[in-house]
C-alpha cells in the first residue's frame, strides 16, 4: 500500500500541488481502491462463462423499420439545434 510519502513523490512526478489534507485523503482512497482490487483478484469464479458466437449474437434484438409519426417527426426537427423549415442540417459526411 502506498505511504503518504509515495503520494507526494507520486504528485511532485505528476505536478501536482497537493496540500496536506488532500494527500491524506488520497492515500486513504487509493489504499481503499488497491484493497478492494485486491479482494477482487482473490474471488474464484464459479462459473465459467462460455463466450460462444450464439450466446453472443442472441442478446442483440432485431431490427425494426417503422415510419416515425407526425408528432415524432415534428418533435425531432423542434428540438434539432441547426434547421431550417422542415429540414435539419447536419455536418459534412463526405468532402471534396
């Protein structure tokens, strides 16, 4: 676990300005976020989990073209930052 002193070698590297309280409270977190990535990397894993392309491909919906509404398309082109009567302008895709 990092000393106080490592933090402010850590901070001086870093170029940090770092006053004393701020130090002691860094080590604390970070000394809590080691602990905890240490508990993790102890914890066994039950269950392996099979990375397959079925299961991978079965969690994603499929697609569906429908037709916004009226209301949906007034909503849209209302809220757009950049436009001009029923049109949205958007940036260049593609340049000379």
């Amino acid at each position: 676990m990092p000393s106080q002193d490592e933090i402010k070698h850590i901070a001086k590297l870093a170029r940090l300005d770092l006053k004393e309280e701020e130090i002691e409270k860094l080590t604390r977190d970070l000394n809590l976020i080691l602990d905890y990535i240490k508990l993790l990397n102890e914890a066994k894993e039950d269950k392996e989990i099979e990375l397959s392309e079925n299961n991978f491909l079965s969690s994603f919906r499929e697609d569906e073209v429908r037709e916004p509404d009226l209301e949906e398309k007034e909503n849209i082109i209302k809220n757009f930052p950049d436009k001009e009567e029923k049109f949205i302008r958007v940036k260049k895709v593609f340049y000379d």
